[in-house]
C-alpha cells in the first residue's frame, strides 16, 4: 500500500480531501496511490509529517507548523537554485569567454604560419645569418603548430558544447517555481 493511500485511511480522509491539502489533484494523488506518479516534493513532505503524526493526537496548530516548515523548506530550496542558476550562468560566460580567446590564439597561429611560409618563400642566402633565421622559423612554426593542436576545433567545439549545457542549466534552475 503507498505511503498516501495509508496516511489517507489512517486519518479516514477521502482522496479529494488529502488531495486539497496537498496541494494537488485528486488524479495525481490516484496515480500516486497505484505508483504510476510520483508526487511533488511540497506533497511529500506535508505526506511525511501526517506520517509522524499519529491519527487521534492533538492536531492544535500542526496545520500551522507544517506549513511554516514546508514554506522555510521551499524557500531555501528556492534560494539554492537561485545560486545554481547564477553558478551555471558564470560557467557560461567563463566557457563564452575562453572559446573566444581560444578562436583568437587559433587566429594568430594561423596567421603566424601565414607569415613563416612567406618568409621562406623569399629566403635567400646560406651564411650563418640564413641559419640562424631558419633555426628561429623553425622554432616559431613548432610553437605555432602546437598553439593550433591546443585551441584547434576539437577544444573549441568542446568549450561550445560546455557553455550550451550551462545555459541551459542556468534557464531551467530559473523557471523552477518552489512557491
């Protein structure tokens, strides 16, 4: 027998009447009772304090101290997904951020390839002067090429991938209503 369906005979309360005070409909708590829903969060925690409550017992302001606990409950709740959704919306702009100075590193070390290629093309020379400007393209191609492994597609598309699920996560902390 589910935990409703229970506290509902226990205190000789029609599903309509457990419903109302739960804050839900009559349907839902009849899928709840044969498992085919699961209540909300506010409904269970009303439905678990009636259980701590034995049928028969003084009920003098037991109404008043569940509500004002589910009420602080819902508040706090509300109050973490506000820091949540912020959380995931600085993510976001941090992602946004790094993916933009990834594309611009991305840029310069494509530009710098640009420029070691056309130094090459109009080399001429072979003292130690010409050596010593292949050793230095040399070295500026390798740190080049690396710069492009490091902030090519893969990290880009990664990082856009990251600042999508942030904020998305962000806009649904947001539309979550606790109150």
């Amino acid at each position: 027998m589910s935990g409703a369906k229970q506290v509902r005979r226990q205190y000789g309360l029609t599903q309509q009447q457990l419903a109302d005070y739960l804050g839900i409909t009559k349907g839902l708590l009849a899928m709840a009772e044969l498992g085919k829903r699961t209540l909300p969060t506010a409904a269970l925690l009303k439905l678990s304090l009636m259980q701590q409550k034995p049928a028969g017992s003084s009920t003098a302001g037991t109404e008043k101290k569940i509500t004002a606990r589910l009420e602080k409950q819902q508040a706090a709740a509300a109050k973490a997904m506000e820091a949540y959704a912020r959380k995931c919306a600085t993510e976001a702009a941090l992602a946004r951020k790094k993916l933009t100075l990834l594309k611009k590193n991305y840029d310069q070390a494509v530009n710098v390839l640009t420029l070691v290629s056309q130094l090459r093309q109009g080399q001429a020379g072979s003292g130690p002067a010409a050596k010593k400007d292949v050793l230095w393209q040399n070295m500026v191609e390798a740190v080049a090429l690396k710069r492009l492994d490091v902030c090519g597609e893969g990290a880009q598309q990664l990082l856009r991938l990251k600042m999508e699920a942030m904020e998305k996560q962000a806009a649904k902390a947001k539309s979550i209503n606790y109150i």
